[in-house]
C-alpha cells in the first residue's frame, strides 16, 4: 500500500530536494607542487639553464629538487639559480657571477667551482651544502644564513685577485647556528686594489 503524503508536506519535499540540489564552490588557495627535476642531458649536455637538459623539458626553480647524475659532466651555472635542494653526481661549476641558493639538504660529488664573483647561499634551519671533491671558490663569495652550514673540505686556499677597486668579496655565516666549514683551508691572499677585501 503506498500512502500519498499530505498535500501541505509535498511543498516541504520539494524545499529540501531543491536545497539539497544548490551546488557550492570555495575558491582553494594556489599550490605548487614540489618537484624532483631530473638532468637527462638532452640539450647542449652542458648549460644549467638549456630546459631540453632537463626530463620534462623545464629548467628547475625555487621549489624543485634537482638531481644530476651524469659522472662525467661539468654543468655550468651562469644565472643566478634558486632550488630546494641539489644532489649532483658531476662537476658543477658556477660562472659569470652565476649563483646557487639552496635551502635543504646538498651535496656536488665531483668538482665543484665558485669562479670569481659567484655566490653560494645556503640559508635556513637544516640546510646544508657539501662539496665532496675538489673545490676551487677563489674570488667567490659565500654565505650560510639562518642555520645554514657551507662544508668545503677540500678547500686549500682562498684568493681574491681583484682586477679593480671596489671589488669586495664575502664569507660569511650570519643567524644562529650558521657555519662555513673550510677544516684544511691553509691560506687567504686578498685584493690589491683599493676597497677591494
């Protein structure tokens, strides 16, 4: 037996399906996802910044990983270059006042240069950069910041051979718990030109 409902309830019925029917959409906040960028060397197999060097055909920036395992490369740096992290199984050297800024965990098994003017930046609480073979910084400029730590065991010698006044250069471990290790570091020869330390 089927009952009919009241003739005042049918409008009630028909309130509620229409509510339940309204759809509502919240706008959600931008997110990025993080990515592990991958060198497959598919470019030039030698610049930092050909996007075909990379898997994906895209350059890594400011919230990807960038893993490099290519033994016998040298990767050059020629811009300034921010990353969460680097893990790099070849040479990387950092030209034309290129730059690394890194904010996690890091490390460049092979060679590892900072030609003059260039800049590594390691900052923030946990970060860390460790140059694992030869390293050459001279006329480079470091700096570890807000618990960063910059490990460069092989570093012998650091010179700044200025080519003219006012070129300074630093290292420097600024914020609690920021570190610069250089363990064998033996000498440091500055500028000979005018403000240039």
């Amino acid at each position: 037996m089927i009952k009919r409902p009241r003739s005042g309830s049918s409008r009630s019925v028909q309130r509620i399906k229409s509510k339940q029917r309204q759809l509502q959409i919240e706008k959600l906040e931008q997110r990025q996802m993080l990515a592990r960028v991958i060198w497959d060397g598919g470019g030039d197999g030698t610049s930092w910044h050909d996007r075909l060097n990379w898997q994906g055909d895209s350059v890594p920036g400011n919230n990807d990983d960038a893993e490099i395992n290519s033994v016998g490369s040298r990767i050059k740096v020629s811009q300034s270059v921010s990353l969460l992290s680097l893990s790099a199984n070849s040479s990387i050297e950092v030209v034309n006042g290129g730059g690394l800024n890194l904010s996690q965990a890091s490390f460049v098994s092979r060679d590892f240069i900072l030609d003059a003017g260039s800049t590594l930046v390691v900052s923030g609480p946990g970060s860390t950069f460790v140059a694992q073979s030869s390293t050459y910084i001279d006329g480079a400029n470091l700096l570890a910041a807000d618990g960063g730590l910059i490990s460069l065991p092989n570093v012998r010698s650091y010179t700044h051979s200025s080519s003219a006044n006012n070129q300074t250069r630093t290292l420097r471990a600024t914020g609690s718990q920021s570190r610069i290790e250089l363990p064998n570091l033996e000498q440091i020869v500055g500028g000979t030109h005018y403000d240039s330390h």
